[in-house]
C-alpha cells in the first residue's frame, strides 16, 4: 500500500479516481486542490495547494509520504498547464514520490498540426517536464468517455458533451459520409479502474490505454434506436466542412455554450469528426490495460444506452 495523491481530485476525472482508490481500499488517496470544497470529500483528505509554490507541493507531498501523483488537472489554458509543470517539479525533488501520472485522458495529440485541438498542446508541457526527471511516469489514453452518451441517465461526473448523436432529441449528424469507422469508448468508472490496477504495475510504460467497448457511430446510432424506439433524423457533416472548422449545430449544443463557447466547442466537434474519418479514435486492443487485467469487466455501449429505455 502506498499514499497516492490525486491533482484535481474534485473534478470529474479525478472524483472519478477517487472513488475507484477508495472502494479499492488497496492504496491509501489524498486529494490536492486550490481549495478544500465545502462540507470536504467523504473519508478523504483534502489539501488546499497553491500550484505557484513549488516549495510548498514539495512540503506538502513530503509530509505525507506521496509515493505517487496522479493529476486530473483541467489542461483548458498556459496557467493550468504551468500549474502541472510546478507540481511535476516537486513531484521530482520530494524525496518520497517516485511516480506521476499526467494528465492527457483522452487521446494523443496527432503528428499533423490541422487534426491538433488547441489547448491539447498545453499538455505537452509537463511531458516534455516529466521527461526531464527521474521520475517514473505515464499518461492513460482512453479515447472517447462514453459516458456522454448516457447523459443525464447514467451516472457520471462529466459535464454534458454531445458529439454526433443527440439522443436526446433524436437527431444525429455523422461526419464523413458513412459512420462506419470505429471508435473506442471508455466509460469514466472502467477507466479509473484501470488507473488504479496500473498502480501495482512493476514498471509503467510512457503511453498506456484502456477501454471499455469499441463500435461505429453507426451502431451507437442502431442502439439508441433501438432503445428509444425512435427513428432518428440523420445527416453528414462533410470532410471538407470539418476542416474548415464547422459542424452542423445538433439541439443539445445550445445547452452546452455557456461553459463551451459555441466558436470553441464548434471547433473542438469538428477535430473529433476529423479524427474519427482517419481512425484516429480507435485504440489497438493489443498491449492494452485490458489485456494486462482481463478480470476487469468493463461496460459496452449497449450498457450505457440501455438507460435511454423507454425515454
């Protein structure tokens, strides 16, 4: 058993693995934050941390013997991304922590600078950080949470984001021309299982990934359906509308613009559509966590939209 400390573990992702460390009861978790939420986190310790102070991260991971940082960080902005930098920094001289996870859920940044989301690049920068120390350290990719697509229904942290299929109001806008490339989905809950069964791992890889089902838009289309016992109003955003940024606006991303922009979400969509026709949302089964923990049973999509029965 060790003390892992979880870097914005009162966000999303990080309540997420909170809770799988908790129910685990295999490793002991605190939680880092810029300030100590009210009525605090049930059996966990919050420490209140100014990300400015190197010194003081130290202290603090030295005082309570953290043998490994796990950050679920927001990377939005320079600030949050110079924040991870500092903690990597004291992660690196506290004389007791020895691993870190960074925070880069989701995907890899592609080679090619026109399929790049913008503030993915702030990212970059702790691992160009952690590449520096002698720490040990990964980053866990997870491609696309599935949890959006069982939203309001399913249990989840994640604020809504609707990409493609809006089951909510039954309208779908594929991009490309098929809906037939395949896409990994993780479920928020599998993948922070994952995390902490990586934990007792000998020696982490820089790049490990997870997952909990893999299917074409298509068939998450089929599904909800099915579920729904509604057909549903289909179109296609074109290859070439997405590169220009521009994607048709589906019902539900109105209600998304006041904590998403409707420029920057626009932009961020149409990336995502742009990834999926050149199958860059599809993770390789071979070498992944699954593969390392089969007794790990994760969701399917199938599961996820089972919520959506009779709505």
């Amino acid at each position: 058993m060790v003390v892992v400390a979880v870097a914005g573990g009162t966000g999303s992702v990080g309540r997420t693995l909170v809770d799988a460390l908790k129910e685990s009861k295999e490793h002991q978790v605190i939680v880092l934050g810029r300030k100590i939420p009210a009525g605090g986190e049930s059996g966990v310790q919050v420490f209140a941390v100014d990300y400015s102070d190197v010194a003081g991260l130290t202290k603090t991971l030295e005082e309570n013997n953290v043998h490994t940082v796990i950050s679920a960080m927001v990377m939005y902005d320079a600030a949050a991304a110079q924040a991870e930098v500092n903690l990597v920094a004291a992660a690196a001289k506290s004389s007791c922590t020895v691993r870190f996870v960074a925070s880069n859920w989701g995907l890899a940044s592609p080679e090619d600078e026109s399929l790049r989301i913008p503030h993915n690049a702030f990212r970059e920068h702790s691992i160009e950080t952690l590449r520096k120390t002698d720490l040990e350290w990964t980053q866990v990719h997870n491609s696309y949470f599935l949890d959006y697509f069982g939203m309001p229904h399913v249990e989840t942290y994640l604020s809504p984001l609707v990409f493609a299929i809006d089951i909510a109001n039954r309208k779908a806008v594929m991009p490309g021309t098929t809906g037939d490339e395949i896409i990994t989905f993780t479920y928020t809950k599998d993948m922070a299982k994952f995390v902490v069964a990586a934990l007792d791992l000998p020696k982490w890889d820089e790049v490990m990934h997870c997952y909990s089902d893999n299917a074409t838009l298509k068939e998450v289309l089929q599904i909800a359906e099915e579920m729904t016992g509604s057909k549903f109003s289909v179109t296609y955003d074109p290859v070439e509308k997405l590169q220009r940024g521009e994607v048709t606006e589906l019902p539900s991303h109105k209600d998304l613009y006041d904590y998403f922009p409707r420029p920057i979400l626009e932009g961020m969509l149409a990336i995502f559509g742009l990834w999926t026709v050149n199958g860059l949302m599809e993770l390789r089964k071979e070498g992944s966590l699954n593969e390392k923990f089969p007794d790990i049973k994760t969701v399917s999509v199938r599961d996820i939209l089972g919520v959506w029965k009779g709505k």
